[in-house]
C-alpha cells in the first residue's frame, strides 16, 4: 500500500512537469511564427529596451526626440543589471525577452555562442555605416562576418594624474614616456610625499586588460585560448612590478578608488574616459588639480592607445517588431541629435561623425580642457581585441590569474592552468 | 556556586563590546554617509557625526529614480507575502503535525524534497510559467510561487507538534469545528513561532533580489532592492550619498518589524528545537 502511493504521487508530479513543458513548447511555436510576419514601421509598435544605470537614463531621454520622428513607435526602457541576471533566463527560455538588450562590448561574443539565433543578422542593415564607427568596434559585434549589433560607447584610455602632486615631487609628465620611465616617476614620488602611491589598482582585471589591448594581445587568437600569449606575460609582469615597486596600491574595487583619491593617496590613475565623470563628481573640489595625457608606451615611440569597456545594442529575434527596434538603435547612435544625449551621461561614442558637432568640442571644467576631442585622438591606433565567446566565463579564472602572479606565484604556470581552466568551461581549444 | 569571576565577566563584556562595535559601524557609517554630500563620504577621517543633506540625497535620489513607488512595491509585496505565508504555512504544518491521514508521510516527505531543489533549477521552467500567465510586471509574479514554501510549513509543524493533542480534543468534544479550533486555539498558541516565521519571510522577500530583477520588468513594478542596486554600474558615475539616503530607507522597515517582534523571535526560533 505504501509503495503505492509513492508510485501515485510521483506520477503525479511527472505529469505536472510534462504538461508544464509541453504548454511552454506550444507558445514559443506560435510567437516565432508572427516573428516572421510581422515587423513593419507604418503600424503601430512597442519596442522593449534593457540597459543598465547610466545608460538606461540615456535611453530613457532619448525617447522624445526619437518619437518626433517616428510617432508609432512606443519605446519602453527596462532597467537590466550589468551580470545580465535579467535578460539571461529570457534568452534561455526563448520566451519573455526585451526587443533591444544591451551587453558590454567584450561579452557580446559570449551571447552570440551562448544563444545562437537569439539576435538578429543587422549586416545589410549597417553596411551604410561601416566607416562611420571607429574601426576596432565592430570587431565584438561581428561573427562569422556578419553584424549582429551597433557599437554604442568606448572606453579609450588615458593618465589622468594630479598636477599639484606631480609638480611637487619635482616630476615632469613630459618626461614619462614609458612604462619604466612611469614606474621611476613613482619611485621618485613616493620619497618626496610618503603616504602617497603612483596609482592604483583594483581586483578585477582592468589593468591587465588595458596593457593588453595596448600590446594587441587579446584573449582569444584565431578562435583559441590566448591567455598564456607573449603579451599577457608582460601585461601580468608590467603590473606585478607596479605593485612590487610599491607605486600602485590595491584599493579592491571601483569603490575604493574614491577614498583613495579624496585622501590624496594616489596621484594618478590609468583609466578610460568614462572615469572623467567620476572624478568630476566624486572628488569635486580637486577641481582644476588634474591634467591628462596618453598613457605611457612599452617602449619609446610605442603604441600609447588602449580600450577599456564599451557596451553594445543588439535586437533580439524574439521582437515581434524587430524593424522598429532597429529604427531605434540606428537612431541614438547614428544620429548627432541621439550622441548628444548620450554625451550628456558620459557615454563616449565610437561613432565618429558625431566628434565634428559643437557639443563634443567644448570646453570640461573640472579639467580645464577640450575632453572629448582629447580622447577622440586616443581612438586612432586602438587595436581591435579579439574577446572571443569566453568573457562569461573567464571573469573569475583571470582575476585569479592575476591574484596569482601579484602574489608571487609563476608566470608561465600560472597563465597555463588559467587557461586550462577556461579551456575546461569554455571547451574551446588552448593556443599553444 | 560561585558566579564567574570579576575578570572573565569583564573580558567577555569587552569581547561583546568589540563585536557591536564592528557590526554596528558599518550601519552607521552608512548612516552619516547618507547625511553627507558626495565628496565629503569618503573623506579621512571618516566624519563621525551626521549632517545636513539627508533631504538632499533623497530629493535627488527621488528625482532619477522612482524611490517612493519602488518602497510601496517592496511593502505590498512583503506584507501580502508574509501574510499570506504564515496563514498558509499554519494550517498546512499543523495538518502535519496533528492529524493522522492516508499518504501523510509520502506527502510531507514531497513538500521537503521541494526544500532540497536549488533555486536555479526552478527558474527557467518557473520563468516560462509566470511569462505564459501573463504576469510579468505584476507582484502576484513575486509573491504567490514562494507561498505555503516547505521551510515554512516544516519549521510550523515542529512547532506545533509540541501543543498537547489533548487540548484539541477538549475542543472537539465541546463541539468546536476544525477550522475554529485551528484559528481559536492553534493560531494564537503559536504566536512565538508565527512571529519567528513572519520576521523571517518578511526579511527574505524585503531582501529578495534574484526572482524580482528577472520578472519585474519596467521600472515602474520594480522593488526597493532591485532598485538600489540599480544605482551602481561600473564605469558610471556613483551617487554614493543617494545610494546610502535609499539604503537607509530600505532598512528600517524590517527594523521596526524586529522591534515589534523581538520578544517573540528568540522564543519561537527555540521552540521547535525542544521537541523535534
């Protein structure tokens, strides 16, 4: 009897979760088939975009003026997170997805593996604006030469150091040049205002990234595991004598910076643009105390560009109106009207008709200089990187990889079984 | 017997002193920091005593982001949950707990197996439903899945197990119907773990995250939490005293709940560990 009734109940419980699943297949069924149809910009439409924080305000202010010119459309902006929580089940389930997701740049190859056919082939689409974008951005949003999303913002990278500081320890910026030279600076700094370090670092693998990107390393090569490459050894190296030398602090994470800075404990920082806006808010009264220039080279006449982050507008093909969706990604980020808005959040475009318009040549402030035409230079010679489709996986195996090198652990050792351990998750072959 | 000694007492009053100290600070760190105006949070030494900008950081925070409608959001959510919960956690763990019926067994062992599954097993399949019913954007998407939860139902059995049978059947033979002995004499004998569970269910769906930021889709349906941690990118800029002004928000309705309920939590937490 009592075996009976285990039987019983666990029939019962099978066919809730066959009836279950079967409902679900049956929807989906029917939501891609009026994918198909429907899609034209005359009727009415409503689009769904998710985007995060900063960049979500952006969005959301850009919806007036977008419906000026396209009245039918309704835009509505999700807030995402930025681990994509929130869109993650959507594209699993294949049901429930916004019309238009934002990624980080570098992740967006991981989506494309991950879910493939969840975004839309825009190729034909953004033939027209391929020498519009600065040129090492479309590398994340194409596979297999095909485009499946606009580059929104990028992040080249600069020194921003601190005049007053600089000027009291007797350096001259001019005469760094490169990285070693960067370092001796520091040494020199740290006699003349003990307490206070070069510049700073955080857990992540930001650094690394931007050494990297500097060199034209990249994670991935020709679709293989390149984290044990000759450029990722000296990216590791270069900041393991930072830290070593005792001229970069580790201040843990983006929230430590600002301490750091308000005590003046560091009087310089190597980071993108989209750190203007910070420091700017941040540590207001240091106002007029900071300079920038291009980051140091690895050797004398060397490359002095590096990216770090930018984001990305995809459209999902599960929009029943994919059309519209795109007629509202090519209109904020192709459209002088759309780059103005973003500017105002401190979101530096890659698309570059918009660096000739009046509001991107004025005068910042806090900084006292022309900012964003200053950046724009350092766009030139960035080296598009190749992410490749592991960046949703290898967060924690990189920054363990650098917690292991600043440690004192071996180089070639370590690189080795990072990238053994992406290998692994990733099942994508080691470059050897 | 001898109490303990004058220096054990006073190393242990110290060693208490050390701990309130560290886990208090953070709190009011948080709290002066929500006074603060940004470029003074961070400064060293860390200010010790609050300031003026209180009203400031809200009225910003509340201008960028809907704080207000985000706290009514998280409110209706948690009470109706917790409400909810504890009616529905009651009668299911007291049926457990004193009635004897065909299957009880199997029964109570499937509603404990439920306990066991990872959360992230349920959410896709979960996701699919709440999406084919059309809710998404809507509280009953938060609090109608977590509801009768097998923690809840397990924790008021043992519980209840420990009110003498006699009782009830006393009831009974005095011609008292089920559903009244269960919300005359059951229900208010259980107040201790009734409040036990109801600061607990509260605290979890107020700090819930995971299932609201996935299904709670526009802003205007989103909760206090998803929300906060929505002010925070990285490579944005952060407004650190809005940040700190929501979080100050966020808590103190769950800390006047633990003041309201104190006295019963610590007695109802025990109670079930007596007899299990």
């Amino acid at each position: 009897m009592k075996r009976f009734s285990v039987l019983l109940s666990l029939l019962v419980v099978l066919s809730i979760f066959l009836t279950a699943c079967s409902g679900g297949k049956e929807k989906d069924g029917k939501a891609s088939s009026t994918n198909e149809t429907a899609g034209s910009t005359n009727e009415k439409a409503t689009i769904t975009v998710a985007a995060w924080n900063a960049a979500a305000d952006a969005l959301t202010e850009q919806i007036a003026g977008f419906n000026q010119k396209y009245p039918n459309i309704k835009v509505e902006i999700l807030r995402a997170d930025t681990g994509y929580t929130k869109v993650t089940p959507a594209l699993a389930a294949g049901t429930g997805a916004p019309d238009v997701i934002q990624t980080q740049a570098r992740d967006f190859q991981a989506f494309l593996q991950k879910f493939p056919d969840q975004f839309v082939d825009i190729t034909d689409k953004t033939q027209k604006y391929k020498n519009d974008f600065v040129e090492s951005s479309w590398k994340s949003v194409t596979k297999d030469n095909k485009v499946y999303a606009l580059p929104w913002d990028l992040g080249p990278t600069a020194l921003y150091y601190r005049i007053d500081l600089f000027e009291k320890a007797g350096i001259d910026v001019k005469s760094i040049q490169t990285w070693d030279e960067y370092i001796e600076a520091g040494k020199k700094l740290k006699e003349a205002i003990p307490g206070t370090a070069m510049t700073l670092y955080t857990d992540d693998f930001n650094l690394y990234e931007i050494f990297l990107n500097q060199m034209g390393g990249s994670y991935v090569k020709d679709g293989k595991i390149n984290v044990n490459s000759p450029e990722s050894k000296k990216a590791l190296l270069l900041q393991k004598k930072m830290k070593d030398e005792g001229i970069a602090i580790n201040v843990h994470d983006g929230n430590g910076r600002i301490p750091a800075l308000t005590n003046d404990k560091v009087a310089s920082v190597i980071l993108p643009v989209w750190y203007a806006g910070t420091l700017s808010h941040s540590v207001e009264k240091q106002a007029g105390k900071w300079g920038i220039v291009p980051i140091p080279a690895f050797e004398k006449g060397g490359n002095t560009q590096a990216n770090l982050g930018g984001s990305i507008l995809a459209v999902s093909k599960q929009s029943k109106n994919a059309d519209a969706a795109f007629k509202f990604i090519e209109y904020v980020l192709t459209t002088d009207e759309g780059q103005k808005i973003m500017l105002q959040y401190g979101l530096f475009p890659s698309y570059t008709p918009f660096y000739k318009s009046e509001v991107f040549n004025t005068e910042d402030k806090y900084f006292g200089m022309e900012l964003y035409p200053f950046f724009a230079k350092l766009t030139t010679t960035i080296k598009g990187m190749e992410y490749g489709p592991i960046m949703l996986d290898a967060t924690k195996p990189l920054k363990d990889m650098i917690d292991g090198v600043l440690t004192g652990n071996d180089v070639d050792k370590t690189m080795e079984t990072t990238a053994e351990s992406i290998s692994k998750s990733t099942k994508l072959d080691v470059n050897k | 017997m001898k109490g303990p000694s004058f220096i054990t007492k006073s190393a242990g009053y110290l060693f208490l002193i050390i701990v309130t100290i560290v886990s208090v600070y953070p709190f009011y760190w948080m709290f002066v920091g929500s006074t603060l105006s940004d470029g003074d949070i961070f400064q060293s030494p860390p200010r010790f005593f609050p300031s003026v900008e209180f009203m400031n950081n809200i009225t910003e925070l509340a201008a960028t982001a809907p704080i207000w409608r985000a706290l009514g959001n998280s409110l209706l959510i948690s009470v109706v949950f917790t409400i909810a919960t504890l009616y529905l956690c009651a009668i299911a763990g007291y049926t457990f707990a004193k009635f004897e019926f065909k299957g009880k067994n199997v029964m109570f062992g499937l509603v404990l197996i439920t306990m066991m599954l990872p959360h992230q097993v349920t959410l896709i399949p979960l996701f699919k439903m709440v999406i084919g019913f059309g809710w998404q954007n809507q509280p009953q998407a938060v609090i109608l899945p977590a509801l009768a939860n097998a923690f809840g139902v397990f924790f008021m059995r043992q519980n209840m197990m420990s009110i003498p049978t006699e009782m009830i059947e006393a009831a009974r033979i005095d011609g008292a119907i089920e559903l009244s002995i269960f919300h005359k004499i059951i229900l208010p004998t259980s107040l201790p773990p009734l409040a036990a569970l109801g600061i607990l269910s509260f605290i979890q769906q107020w700090g819930n995250y995971l299932w609201p930021l996935i299904i709670l889709q526009d802003r205007e349906s989103t909760t206090l939490p998803v929300l906060l941690s929505q002010l925070v990118a990285p490579g944005q800029v952060v407004y650190y005293g809005q940040v700190l002004a929501g979080t100050v928000i966020s808590i103190v309705p769950v800390l006047i709940l633990f003041l309201l309920l104190q006295k019963y939590f610590i007695s109802g937490i025990y109670g079930g560990s007596v007899k299990g």
